[in-house]
C-alpha cells in the first residue's frame, strides 16, 4: 500500500495555504514537496507507465496535517487502554501529522529517558511524528521541579503537569523563570484542585438538579488569573491547555490585547456537547475539565473563531472499558479525540475552513516548535499533508475506532467532512480514508 519514498502526485484538490487557495496539484518526492501547480497530473506519466502514485483529491481541501497539542498515548504504563502504536493509527485516520504527547504516563514523562523511549515508540509506529512533551515536576507531583535542562537539550518544546494543575505558586514561578532562560513553553492544566474534590461534571444548575458534586468554572479561572500575572511577571511565554469557561476567553483576550504571550487551546467536545449530556448519567461524558453549559459553549466558538483560543486540541484520552465501566464517581475523566476532531470541528466550530486549518495545524506547530509541520505546501516543504473533504455528514461507529479503548462520545452526533487521505514524512499513510 505504501510508496516506499516514492513520488505522489495528489491531483485535483484546493491546496490551502496562508496565502490562500489555488486549485492545484502537489508533486511528492524524497519526503519533500517538489511542485504545486495547475495539471502536473496530464503532464506527468501515468502511475502505469512508472509515473507518480496518484491520490486523487477532487472536491477536497490539501492543506500542511493536523497537529495536536494533547494527546494522552497512555504509553508507557497503560497500555491497556492505548498504546503510542493505536494512538498513532488513531492520528493518522483523523488527519493529524504530529502529538504532542502528554506527561502522565508511568512512569512520567519527567526525564530524557522516558521522553526518548516515548518519541522512539512514535518514530516505530511510524505513522505521525510523535513529540513527547516533559513534566514540570518530578512525577507530576507539584513540588520538585523536573530537570528541564536536559529534557530540552533532548529536544522537549512543551512542558506541563497535564492531569493536575501546579498548584503552589512559587513552584509555578521557578519553573517559568526556567523557561524563559531555556526558551521552552508551560502549558497548564488550569484547575484549583481544592475546589473540585471529587466532582464529576460541571457545577451549575444541572449538577444541582442532578445531585451530583461539581466542577466550578471559578476553579479553572483563578488558576489562569494567577498564572496570567506570574507570565507578565517573568516575561516566559505560557500556553493554557483545554479551556472550558467563557470567562476564561474574556480573560485570554484581555491578555492577548495586553501583549503577553500566552497561548490557549479548546477541546473539540467543549464546543459540542454540554454537561446535559451527564443526565444520562454514562461515564463517556466525564471529562477533565467537565462539559459545560452552552453559554461556555458558545463562548468558546467565538473564541476559537476570532483567533483568541489559537488552536483546537483533542486531549484524547482512551480508557479501558472495565474502568469507564464503573459508577460516575470512580470512573476515570476523559474522552476519544484524535478520529472525530476534524468532524467536530467542520460541524460545530463555525469557523470557516480555513480558520479549521489554522486551529489544527498552523497554530498549534508553531506552539509545539515543530518546524517540520504546519508548513505551507509549496516546493521544498516537508511532504506532511492532509487532504480532507468539508461536506457530507456521518456519525461515529464503535467498529470504526482503531484506539485500543471506544470511550467516543460521539456516537450519537453528527459529524462532517472526512480524511481522505494523509502524507506523513513523503509517505501515503492513509488513502482512501483507509490506514496503509
Ligand atoms: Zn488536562
């Protein structure tokens, strides 16, 4: 199925690029883009005749792969649930180019060795580029700062706690001040944890109605507030992993208008599905932070389309059944991602295309420091391209989940658009929609 380095030619779609679109064709060579322009296709040989593998993009957008900030690959240590090898299937169906791969992990992502054995399981996978990200303290555990210096000699560009916010402020305040000297980025979760012990949704009137204990919104929003004031204090740049509230877009853009810089993300179920959904009482829709109301929602959509939330980032988070089989409160937070985004995106976001493929790719590259992704399609490019169709409306299936766990709350929403196909490094991954 695979082009073993072979030339591609992907005819007939709009490449998409910042500068805008252009129908077009994109000749593939030696993992790099060679050409972009109007009817290679006629001009070259046929695939017969010793000419490129043809993938055929008619009706469809070709624009640089996704790239996700958050992806939970549950390797190493629970690998009962995903692994970097299924997560990677997962990546690749959905669009995406490169995961960034998140912390808690066991052990944790908290020194090199860890962080190369996470990037060499990608590099073996060999489906998406696989880009370990570094805890902020030694097992996540909130009060000793992980060695950074060495994690990012190693080539870490995102550090986090991802799971647990940092709580204690001097520790918060050391580890940017590290930061800024070895120009890496935090990115934190944003969750006061004395004010969600052991919630399971939301806290607001459905929670109530419900009786069920809650997340406030407030608990996400001191977090920010005060690492907003710690980012204007040190000068390091800081990047604010799935926001849920629609204060917490009033307070990035205050920051954005001020000139820190900060960055934000927002999950794709935070802009599609609300904590009603918990009157269901199924597992599937606990998540960390919780779904909130639709003025969140909402809130967030803005956001996302006017550029202050600068990317949209899965946080898929794969559990086993027998754990999300258990009672709200015992079962464990968090959802599938990395198959859906794109759909929930074309369905949900209401940003135009274009500001999907910012969100998804450009955005999030540039936040992650992976140079080799996020890049226009033009000649010289790295070849890591997506091409995906904007139309047509589907639901998920179990059978269609290639992760290792099926906690997908989507099975009942529908979703648009679809990949089509997918070039990782030079190499088809996925045709067809189809995995090689
Ligand atoms: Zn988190």
């Amino acid at each position: 199925m695979g082009n073993n380095g072979g030339p591609v030619l992907v005819t007939g779609g709009t490449v998409l690029n910042r500068s805008g679109e252009s129908r077009a064709d994109v000749l593939i060579t030696d993992g790099r883009v060679e050409r972009v322009a109007p009817n290679l296709d006629s001009s070259l040989p046929a695939e017969s005749a010793g000419g490129p593998r043809r993938l055929v993009a008619d009706g469809c957008v070709v624009s640089s792969s996704f790239v996700d900030l958050h992806t939970h690959m549950r390797e190493p240590g629970r690998e009962e649930s995903e692994t970097i090898a299924t997560a990677s299937r997962a990546a690749a169906l959905g669009g995406f180019g490169a995961c960034v791969a998140m912390p808690n992990t066991d052990p944790a992502q908290d020194n090199v060795a860890v962080v190369e054995f996470v990037r060499l399981q990608g590099e073996r996978a060999g489906l998406v580029t696989v880009a370990p990200s570094g805890c902020i303290t030694v097992g996540r555990n909130g009060t000793q700062l992980a060695p950074f210096h060495s994690m990012a000699a190693a080539g870490v560009r995102l550090f986090t706690d991802d799971g647990n916010g940092v709580q204690d402020p001097l520790i918060m305040r050391r580890a940017l001040e590290y930061a800024r000297e070895l120009g890496v980025t935090l990115a934190q979760h944003c969750e006061v944890s004395r004010l969600t012990e052991g919630a399971v949704m939301h806290e607001g009137c459905c929670s109530s109605r419900l009786g069920l204990p809650g997340w406030p919104a407030i608990a996400e929003v001191l977090m920010l507030q005060r690492d907003i004031e710690l980012v204007r204090e040190t000068g390091a740049s800081m990047h604010f992993l799935h926001l849920s509230t629609a204060r917490s877009v009033e307070i990035v853009r205050q920051a954005k208008n001020e000139g820190l810089p900060v960055t934000a993300e927002v999950t794709p179920h935070h802009i599609s599905l609300t904590d009603e959904k918990l009157a269901t009482f199924s597992t599937l829709f606990k998540v960390n932070p919780p779904l909130r109301t639709m003025e969140d929602v909402e809130s967030l959509r803005a956001g996302l389309a006017d550029g202050t939330i600068d990317a949209l980032a899965t946080d898929h988070a794969p559990h086993a059944a027998h754990l999300k089989d258990q009672d709200l409160s015992a079962a464990p937070p968090g959802m599938l991602g990395l198959q859906t985004a794109l759909g929930v995106a074309l369905a949900y976001s209401g940003c135009a295309t274009r500001r999907v493929v910012e969100a998804m790719s450009w955005s999030p590259a540039a936040i992650a420091g992976l140079d080799d992704h996020g890049r226009d399609i033009e000649a010289g490019s790295p070849a890591n391209v997506v091409v995906f169709s904007t139309e047509g409306s589907w639901r998920q299936t179990p059978e269609s989940i290639v992760s290792k766990s099926i906690n997908s709350p989507y099975f009942d929403v529908d979703l648009k658009g679809g990949v089509r196909h997918v070039v990782h490094r030079g190499e088809v991954v996925v045709a067809g929609g189809v995995l090689r």
